[in-house]
C-alpha cells in the first residue's frame, strides 16, 4: 500500500495557507488544515480543494496549547507548516499584545507540543518568518544580515526565529525559518497594499462613482513575489537533509507608488501625478478624474523603507528560483480583481429583480 506523507498547516485559511495546501495536494500529501473557530464562512479561498479526499479541516488556535498538541498528536503529521499569525503589520501597532501573542508565542506552543509528544526527531517544522525583522537594514538583505525590527509584528516574528533555531540546537529538531520578502497573489488579503490597490482600481474601471483610492506611504519599497512560488520555496527547504534558514525573494524592488501606476496601466489608464506629501494626487490624464489621494491615517509609527532579497542562498542550496515577474504579478492581480467586480455585479444584478425568469 502506497504511504502518503502528510502535513499539518496552521493558518490555513489565509493566502499561503490555500496555495501551499493546493501545491502539497498535488504532491500526493495528506493535508490536515487548522483555522481559527468562525460563526461565519472563512474558507473561501479553500473552495476547489474542500471537497478533496486528502485534504480535512480542524478548528485550533495558536492560543491554545493543549488543543495543537491534540491536533498533533491525532494528526500525526511529517511536516508542520506554521503559517498562521496576525500578518498586518500596521495592526500590529494597534494590537501589539495579541500580535505577540500569536506570532511569537504560537511558534513556542507548536514547538513545546511536538517536543512533549516525543515527536521531536520525526517531524520537520517551518515557521514563517520574515523580511520584516530586516526592518531598515540596509539592502539586499540576506540570511547575515543584521536583523532591526521595527513593528511589533517583526519583533514578535524574531522572537520565533531564533526560538525556531534555539530548538533545532538545543532538541536537534528539523525545524527551519523560511525569511520571506513579500508575496503576493488573487487571494491576497484586502488589507494588504497590492490587493487594495488591484480592488480599487478594478472598482474605478467599472464604476464612475467607485470611491477614490486612498493610500498611505507611496515612497516604500518592497520585494513582491508571487505566493505561489514562495510556498513551493517552503516546502523545499524541508524537502532537504539538513534543516536551515533561507531568504525568499525576487531580488527587485518597486515603490508602492510604481505598483499604483502599474496597475492603473493594466486596466488601460495612465496617470498622471501631482503635489507632494499628504498633498500629493494622481489624476487620469485623459479625463482628468481624480483616481489616487493620499490618507495620512494610513502612515505607520515607523515604516521600513526599502527591501531587497539577496535569495542567494536558495538558489545555490534549494535549487529555488521564483517564475513570476512583477508586471505579470500586477497584471493577474489586475485581472483577477476586474473578474470578482463584473461577478459582484452581475449578482446584484440578479438579486435586484433584474432576473427575468423568476420576476
Ligand atoms: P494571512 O493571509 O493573513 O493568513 C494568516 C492566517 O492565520 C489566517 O488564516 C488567519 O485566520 C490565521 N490566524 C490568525 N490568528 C490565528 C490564531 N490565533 N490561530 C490560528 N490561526 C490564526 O497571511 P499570509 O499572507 O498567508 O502569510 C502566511 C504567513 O507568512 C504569516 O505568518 C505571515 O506573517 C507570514 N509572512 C507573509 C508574507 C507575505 O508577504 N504574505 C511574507 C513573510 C511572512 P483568520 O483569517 O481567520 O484571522
Ligand atoms: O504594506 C505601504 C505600507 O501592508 C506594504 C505582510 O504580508 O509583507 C507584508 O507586510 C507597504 C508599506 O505589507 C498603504 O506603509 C501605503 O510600506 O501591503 P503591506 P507589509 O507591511 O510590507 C511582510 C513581508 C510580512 O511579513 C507581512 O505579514 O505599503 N502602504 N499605503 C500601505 N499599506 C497598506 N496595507 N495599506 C495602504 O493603504
């Protein structure tokens, strides 16, 4: 009888949490999902992997040791993907407490659950940490670079890094940091700058009354990947002999003011820009409407200014290269957000009566 090997992905609601359970599905594993309890529907991003045979669904919490160490131990996993977190990192200034909570104490109870299980020397653990803990360390950054964070959200990832290279030392445990850069994808969060940007300009486009876009920082500057090339970089690093920590990254960056041009250039405007600072708008330069301001309520404490992976390291040791250029990641963003405006529509549409069979 053919063995399936299985995993067990926390945070599996989120977008890496869908595309890594997807690409493991197709690997032939076993995946075990663990969500957070929700009176409402959270899986949307689960739907066309749902009803697969060897993909189930369990309710956890990263604040609740007893209950991982049930799901592990029922579970049984070989590999642990430890994805779940409070991932926004201008919240995490709003809610530093339960950040740390979750992103640095989590780590710990997965760890302390598999080492009390006796399951130390058979499970392999990733944790996601990230290049936020870089903080404005200057670029590209890599796996010596000095770490400087400056969130709650990144001090809290760092505190599990080094708890994940701590166990791995002092338990021998096969446990790795995968440092990510950003990625990003059609199931990226809401809240999240690109997919913010991708929705509103998808509304702008089909709607002359869409509200205006309203952005904070335009002048930072991040490494955006697509996810789904990240989450076949996760698995890799377990895939290996020997555990380690590894940065994932394309090795450009582009200012979030680039990524607004680029995708008003997608759905076919061009802009053009004008005032600095809070002032500062940007305007279709044929008709003049007005498409971008600038909302100072969305300026952080404390901003990281400029990242930039140096993936060295995996592409020499994992073989790992990403196969997503920013414009196509813009471009299937841009797309994606213009197909859910036209389906929203159509159903409000047929929810207002206009559907002439049942009127
Ligand atoms: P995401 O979409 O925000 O997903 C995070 C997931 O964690 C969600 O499913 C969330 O559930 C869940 N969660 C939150 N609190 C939890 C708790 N107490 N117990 C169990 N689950 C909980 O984030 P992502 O973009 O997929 O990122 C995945 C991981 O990589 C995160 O740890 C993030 O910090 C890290 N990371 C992301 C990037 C990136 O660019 N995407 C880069 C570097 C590192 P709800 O939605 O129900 O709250
Ligand atoms: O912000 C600026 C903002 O929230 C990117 C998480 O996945 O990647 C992500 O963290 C930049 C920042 O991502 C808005 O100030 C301007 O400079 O999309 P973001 P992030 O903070 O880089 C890292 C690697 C993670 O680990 C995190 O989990 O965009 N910005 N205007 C804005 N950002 C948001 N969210 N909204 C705006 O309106």
């Amino acid at each position: 009888m053919q063995v399936h090997p299985s995993a067990l992905i926390t945070g599996i609601t989120g977008q890496d949490g869908a595309h890594l359970a997807e690409f493991l599905l197709g690997r032939g594993y076993v995946v075990h999902g663990v969500r957070l309890y929700s009176a409402t529907d959270d899986t949307q991003r689960l739907r066309d992997i749902l009803d697969h045979p060897c993909f189930h669904l369990h309710i956890g919490d990263l604040n609740d040791g007893g209950a991982l160490a049930r799901l592990i131990r029922d579970c049984a996993p070989n590999e642990i993907y430890n994805l779940a977190a409070q991932s926004h990192v201008h919240a995490s200034f709003k809610v530093p407490e339960a950040t740390a909570q979750i992103n640095a104490l989590g780590p710990l109870r997965l760890l302390e659950a598999v080492r009390v299980l006796g399951r130390e020397h058979d499970i392999k653990f990733y944790q996601a940490s990230s290049s936020e803990m870089f903080g404005n360390a200057p670029a590209p950054q890599n796996e010596n670079t000095p770490f400087a964070p400056c969130s709650p959200y990144a001090a809290a990832k760092l505190y599990a890094y080094w708890l994940v290279r701590n166990y791995r030392d002092a338990y021998g445990m096969f446990a790795c940091n995968g440092i990510l850069f950003n990625h990003e994808s059609a199931l990226r969060g809401q809240e999240f700058v690109t997919q913010k940007i991708a929705r509103g300009v998808a509304a702008l486009a089909s709607d002359r009354d869409a509200p205006v876009l309203a952005l904070g920082n335009l002048n930072s500057r991040r490494d955006w990947g697509d996810a789904r090339d990240y989450v076949r970089g996760m698995w890799m690093m377990l895939q290996r002999d020997t555990p380690d920590d590894y940065v994932l990254g394309t090795g450009q960056s582009h200012s979030v003011r680039d990524f607004v041009n680029a995708a008003f250039d997608a759905a076919g405007f061009s802009l053009t820009w004008a005032g600095i600072g809070v002032g500062e708008t940007a305007r279709c330069s044929r008709t003049g409407r007005l498409l971008v301001r600038i909302d100072p309520s969305l300026f952080r404490p404390t901003e990281v200014n400029n990242l930039i992976a140096d993936a060295t390291k995996a592409r020499t040791i994992l073989g790992w290269t990403p196969e997503t250029d920013f414009q196509t990641l813009v471009r299937d963003m841009i797309v994606a957000a213009m197909d859910d405006v036209s389906h929203a529509r159509r159903d409000d549409h047929w929810a207002n009566g206009n559907n002439a069979r049942f009127a």
